[in-house]
C-alpha cells in the first residue's frame, strides 16, 4: 500500500469533505469561550455551519492542532 503511494492521509482543508477553513480555525480558537452564549460551542458551531462537536475536537486539539493561532 505504502509503496504504491495508497497511504497519503487528507488532514485539514485537504479532506474531501472539509467544511473548516484554517482561517475559520483560528477565528474559532480565538473566539472561543465556555459556556458562553455568544462565543460558546453551540453558538460557533450554529454560524459556522458544524455539529458542537466539531468545535470541540477544534478548541481540545483533537482535529486541527496544525493550525496555530
């Protein structure tokens, strides 16, 4: 597989089905803030158009820890 070149893994804006820009990560990163009903999870993830579990791997660096802020 990895001689045939089979293995390259998609991170980021790379993936098929990335919805996140980098630039969008960072705004996330930055805008971030527990429990707020303004810049919390469930807000950032209603306007940028993801499931509040996406902004948490995003915050946590679970996905996206490439980015920096």
């Amino acid at each position: 597989m990895i001689a045939k070149g089979r293995s390259h893994k998609e991170n980021g804006e790379d993936r098929y089905n990335a919805i996140l820009t980098e630039e969008k990560v960072r705004e996330i990163k930055r805008r971030f803030k527990k429990r707020c009903p303004f810049n919390g999870g469930r807000a950032l993830a209603k306007e940028f158009g993801v499931v509040p579990g996406a902004i948490w791997n995003v915050v946590h660096g679970v996905r996206w820890k490439h980015v920096q802020i």
